[in-house]
C-alpha cells in the first residue's frame, strides 16, 4: 500500500496502487502498445506521497513467488510498480501481465478486423481475405516488439466448405 495525501480532508490515507496499475495500463495502451509491460522506471509510475511499507529484497522475492507485484521505492525516481506477473500459478510466459494483454488485444482486433466475412461464400476467395486482413495486423505487432515471430495456417477443405467453416490456426 502507499500513502495518499487527501485534500479534500487534509488527511493521509493508505491505499492500494490499483489505480496506479489502471493508469499505467492506460498510459502504455495509449502511448506505446498492450504489450508492454505497465512496471518498471519508465511504466511502473505510482504517485503518492511515500510507501506504507518498504519491503526487503528477501521480502519482494516472496510477495513476487507468491504472484503479487511488489513497490518498490527508488530516491532518484519515486515508487514504481515492480513486477508484472497474473495469478496463473504455472511457469508460463502467460503469468505474466503483457503477455495476457497481447494475447487479448491480438485476439479483439483480429475478431474485429474480420466480423465482415461472416457468412460470406465458403470459398478460398473468403481464406485469401482473411489471410490479407489477418498477416498485417500479425506483422505489425511482430514490428512492435510484441511477438518475434508468427505462423497464420489456414484450410477450407470440400467438408468445411459444405459446413460453411474455415479453419484457421496462429502460432506465435
């Protein structure tokens, strides 16, 4: 937690660095991309007054093994948010705060790049299309530094044809 000066009650509070987090988010969604990380000097900003609690090095590896992000107090460059792991328990570049965001922006605007070929003729016309929607979004993140690299694999044999699907299958 860190303290907040209120001005309204000229009081400190102690609050979480939620909205620090939410800030920080925004602030990388709007400035740079999803995927990178709302933590550290440059993203990590928290502004309060102080920290409530400065934890030992033994005791941010614990709180960060136990998947909750520590402050962490610098005298050059104030509080900053100083880890970026979910509460997915495995080892896994999913626990980790912009892997998650990357994946779910990756995942909103390919859906919505692609919405309008919806019930369009299940043909290799409809693959093609979406084939040339889906490889600039991919290449445009590759060139953000969000993924390295990327495989778009599609089909439609005669049976998905007659069922009116495509198959469709990224790795990144």
């Amino acid at each position: 937690w860190v303290k907040y000066y209120d001005n309204d009650n000229k009081v400190y509070i102690n609050l979480p660095a939620t909205k620090d987090m939410l800030r920080n988010m925004a602030n990388v969604d709007n400035k740079r991309y999803p995927w990178i990380a709302p933590a550290g000097i440059t993203n990590g900003r928290v502004d309060c007054t102080k920290m409530h609690f400065f934890a030992k090095l033994e005791d941010e590896d614990t709180l960060y093994d136990g998947r909750i992000n520590p402050l962490k107090s610098f005298s050059k460059d104030g509080v900053k948010i100083w880890g970026n792991k979910t509460m997915y328990s495995q080892e896994t570049p999913m626990n980790r705060i912009n892997v998650v965001r990357l994946l779910l922006y990756m995942k909103r605007i390919i859906i919505d790049s692609t919405r309008h070929l919806l019930f369009e003729p299940g043909d290799q016309t409809v693959v093609k299309q979406f084939e040339s929607i889906v490889n600039p979004i991919l290449t445009d993140i590759k060139n953000g530094r969000g993924i390295s690299d990327y495989r778009l694999v599609t089909s439609m044999t005669p049976e998905q044809m007659d069922a009116h699907e495509m198959s469709a299958v990224l790795y990144v």
